[in-house]
C-alpha cells in the first residue's frame, strides 16, 4: 500500500541509498541535505553525485535545504522518519531540533536510526542519546542495521538489515514500509544487541583491512573473524543482549559483509592504516565518516570500565590511538596465552 511522505535526515551515502529503498512505497521521499554540493544534483539530475555518483535515483525522492522546503515539499502527511546521521551528529542536531521533532512524535510518527556508533564521550549508543531527548516516546524508535553497502542498495541488490525496536506494532508497520523486491527488515527485540553488532564490526573491519593491507590472507581473516565475534559476545553479555543476535544479519552478517567487501569504508581505512598513514591524515583527506574509528576508542573505554577480555578490540586501540606498529601489536597477541577456545 503506497504512503503519502516519508523523510530521510542526512544524505549520506547509507542516508540517500534507504532513501532510496522507501521510494518503493511512499508517493514521496524527501531527503533533508546540509549542503549545495549534494542538493543540487539529486534536485536538478538525480544524483547524489558528491556519495553515490553515477547511480540514478528514483525522481520521486527529492532534496530539501531548510525545514520550510521540507513543509512545502511534503504531500499529505510525514508518515515516516529515517535519522541517517553519524552517531556523533545526533545530540548536536536533536538538541537544536527538539520542538519539531517532539511535534512529530506526538503525531506517532514513528523513526528509524541507521547510525552505527558508540559515542566515545559518553559511551552511549543511539538508542540511549534518542531516549534521552524523547522519554516518552521510545516505543516510535526503531533501529536499523545489517549487512547493506549503499551502493548495492540502490542497484536493487537483494539485502537483508534487522529492524530493532520495543513495539511489535512500530516494527511490524515499520518493517512493511520497507519491504520491496530486493529489500527487507527483518524484525528484533533486542535493541542493545543490534546496536552493539553494528557498532563492534566496523572496528573488526578496520582490524580486517589493516590484517590484509600488511599481506595477510584468508585463513588470518577467518581467524580473526571468529575470535571477533566470541569478544563481541562478551560485550553483548554486559548490556544483556541475546547472544543468537551476534550470529544474524546485524551481528555476522555485517560483520563478514565489511571485513571482505570492497566497499567497506572501515575496512579502507585500515588498509590506509597498514601504509603507514595516520587516522589524522586519512580523516581529513574524505568526508564519509568512519563510524569504527570513534567506536574504537569507545570499546577500549567499556573493556576497561566493564572487564571485558577483547584482545582484538584493544589491540585495533594500540594501533588507531597509541601509534604502535601493527605489526608489533599482532605478534603480541599472537604470544598470549591459549586458553581453551569456548571460555
């Protein structure tokens, strides 16, 4: 059944390619943009030429500068809102939003988070930042994550994300909006256990693209891969996640999705990392953000306050934070002691 109005914040690659997948059932996607660079070729040839050039997007999918061209543009109401803003962005932009969006929440319009990040300040994840800002609302959240590259999306690539939330009502209206051809959120309870596999695997991706950029291969991936999932586990353990959600779409899924696809910004960045660049340089050099390099930090302050055993995790810390040698840093871990595979 096709919906009136459906509005995306932020467009990012990620941002723009969901955008996208809901131009299957709303008569109209508006995508809220900050900037001239990225309005002006989705508005005048429907591109997002700055994140997704050469991909072609639905012409019923258009950008908006200001709120007032979002209230223009709108037709019948906002049935939907998608957040696609780094996890660093949210406090900022809801703060300075916040009377809207409480309007739009007593409305019962619900919203989906896409980001993928644990705040390194506060340790907090998207689904703490949004329930602060809206109390009362928590039911209307819902949180996306799986293994999706943006591009593939908008090539209509089949893809699988798990939609987390607390409403069976909100995910299972939710879950409907998306649904199309090549697309579909699979509904989750577990709000913390979709959030962590989202956030833990971008900091394996970067391990994954520093592990090949210094010539390893397939069996020191694999290796890592699995040793990767058992210390997400022990994260997932502290926040009382279901351990059966690290083994899904949000948790393995992605995980394997971004430490062996090519499009994995993550991964990128650590094989930028295993040349000898800094994380300073190669920030500064793009403007997609690198939602693992924060995490990382994030993750070594949580082994720490919690007692987490995470070799992998902290070992990515010494590198991205401590400048050691990576090199250095695996033969270390390497001469740990084993202990038995499942303890």
């Amino acid at each position: 059944m096709s919906q009136k109005t459906a509005l995306v914040i932020g467009a990012g690659a990620f941002g723009t390619a969901i955008a996208s997948v809901l131009a299957n059932n709303f008569d109209k996607v508006i995508l809220k943009v900050r900037s001239e660079d990225v309005y002006t070729p989705i508005k005048e040839n429907d591109e997002n030429a700055v994140y997704l050039p050469g991909l072609k997007l639905p012409s019923h999918l258009v950008p908006a500068l200001t709120w007032d061209e979002v209230d223009e543009l709108k037709e019948g109401n906002i049935e939907l809102i998608v957040s696609g803003l780094p996890t660093a962005a949210i406090s900022g932009f809801y703060k300075e939003n916040l009377e809207r969006f409480q309007n739009y929440l007593e409305e019962g319009i619900p919203v989906v988070s896409l980001s993928k990040g644990i705040d390194p300040v506060t340790l907090e994840m998207a689904d703490d930042l949004f329930y602060e800002f809206f109390p009362h609302h928590k039911e209307l959240f819902t949180f996306l994550s799986g293994p999706s590259f943006a591009k593939e999306i908008v090539q209509a690539q089949i893809t699988l994300v798990t939609l987390a939330g607390r409403s069976r009502k909100v995910l299972t209206s939710v879950s409907q909006m998306f649904e199309s051809p090549y697309f579909k959120a699979l509904p989750s309870y577990d709000v913390k256990g979709v959030l962590l596999g989202g956030a833990l695997k971008n900091v394996l991706a970067i391990a994954g693209g520093v592990i090949e950029g210094l010539g390893y291969n397939d069996n020191t991936r694999a290796a890592m891969i699995t040793r990767g999932i058992a210390e997400m586990l022990r994260f997932g353990r502290v926040f009382n996640a279901r351990p059966e959600t690290f083994y899904g779409l949000s948790g393995m899924g992605d995980l394997i999705l971004t430490t062996t696809g090519g499009l994995s910004r993550n991964k990128q960045f650590g094989l930028e990392l295993a040349k000898g660049r800094t994380p300073a340089e190669i920030i500064s050099s793009q403007r997609t953000t690198v939602e693992g390099y924060k995490t990382t930090k994030a993750v070594h302050l949580l082994s720490q306050k919690y007692e987490i055993r995470a070799n992998i995790f902290n070992a990515a810390y010494e590198v991205m934070f401590n400048e050691k040698e990576a090199k250095e840093v695996i033969e270390t871990l390497m001469n740990t002691p084993s202990r038995f595979e499942l303890e």
